[in-house]
C-alpha cells in the first residue's frame, strides 16, 4: 500500500480496546511487580474518586 487509496478502511469496534491493551501491555510489560501494582493502584483510585465525584454532581439539583 501506498496511502493513496480513497477506499474507506473499516475497522472492528475491538481494535480500539486491543491497542490500548496492547499499549498497556508493552508499556507495563517490564515493570516489577510491586512498581505495576503502585501505578494501577493510583490510576484504580483515580477512577473511583471521578465515578465518585460524577455520582455526587448528578445528584444535586439543577439550578
């Protein structure tokens, strides 16, 4: 391929989440242990202090 075909290029709706596990994978791949489970840790605790904060926004009452 050159790159100048015009022909749209379908794509699976899993190719987005396999390169991100790719990506993840790749990138925490050679990490210890106890240096995987401090990163996804934070980024768990990150995740639940939005759901957390986005629950508590839709509860209030709109103005």
């Amino acid at each position: 391929m050159d790159g100048t075909d015009t022909e749209p290029v379908l794509a699976s709706k899993w190719d987005l989440p396999l390169a991100l596990f790719s990506l993840i994978r790749v990138a925490f791949g050679d990490l210890p242990v106890w240096a995987k489970a401090i990163v996804f840790g934070l980024v768990g605790s990150v995740g639940v202090w939005a759901a957390i904060s986005r629950l508590r926004g839709r509860r209030s009452p709109a103005r």
